[in-house]
C-alpha cells in the first residue's frame, strides 16, 4: 500500500501514528516493510492480503494523507546502509520498527537479550 502525505515526511514515526489514530493499535502486526517513497512525500509498506478490505474500509482519506493499493513498487529512498537487498535496482527495503518484520535477516539480535555496540548492530 501507499500512504501519501501533502508535506515531506522527517520520521516515519508520523505515517505510523497517522495509521494507528484511523486503524487501531493493531494495525502494528499488520503493516510490513514501511519505507519512504522517494522525495519523502509518503511510504509504502506491505499488509497481508486478507487485511486489505478492512482497511479500506476504516480509512479515510483527508487533505493530508491518502492511502491507495499499489499497482507497482514506487520509486523508493535508497538504504542509508547500502548493501540492502534492493537486487541493484536503487530501490531496497529497510525494515522499520526496529527490525520487527521483512525477510532481510536483520533481526537476527531481536528477543535475545543481548546488547550489541553502534558498529557491530550495523554492520560498520
């Protein structure tokens, strides 16, 4: 999906609260992969397919936000990191919410109790 803003968007904490004040807290297990469409105008991000028609359904577009399906993957804002799985295309995924979701094996140090240093956490 694709959630558009009237304004730059600085922190994606902003389009999750926007999403959690019309769709509920629970809307955190739905949403995967969020990350910045290019120019930082909106995100897009990943739900499960059975979740689509109820979120179409509790959301409502105002003058600052629109929620659309996206046909096609958006022009994306390039990993910070580099090295993402983007396949060298430009475009790669950086899974926000501390690594919670996506299949890129960053999470690998998540629920394990461990402190991991700056450099060592990101692969410097």
């Amino acid at each position: 999906m694709i959630l558009r803003c009237s304004e730059e968007i600085n922190n994606m904490s902003y389009a999750w609260r926007r999403l959690r004040d019309l769709l509920g807290d629970d809307v955190d297990r739905k949403v995967n992969r969020m990350c910045f469409l290019k120019g930082k105008m909106g995100v897009c991000f990943d739900i499960p397919a059975a979740d689509l028609k109820e979120i179409e359904a509790r959301w409502e577009d105002s003058k600052q936000w629109r929620l659309c399906v996206a046909t096609e993957l958006p022009e994306l804002v390039e990993s910070q990191r580099g090295g993402g799985n983007g396949g060298g295309n430009g475009r790669s995924f950086s899974s926000s919410r501390n690594g919670r979701r996506g299949s890129s094996g960053r999470n690998r140090f998540r629920s394990r109790g461990q402190k991991r240093s700056f450099d060592r956490a990101f692969d410097r």
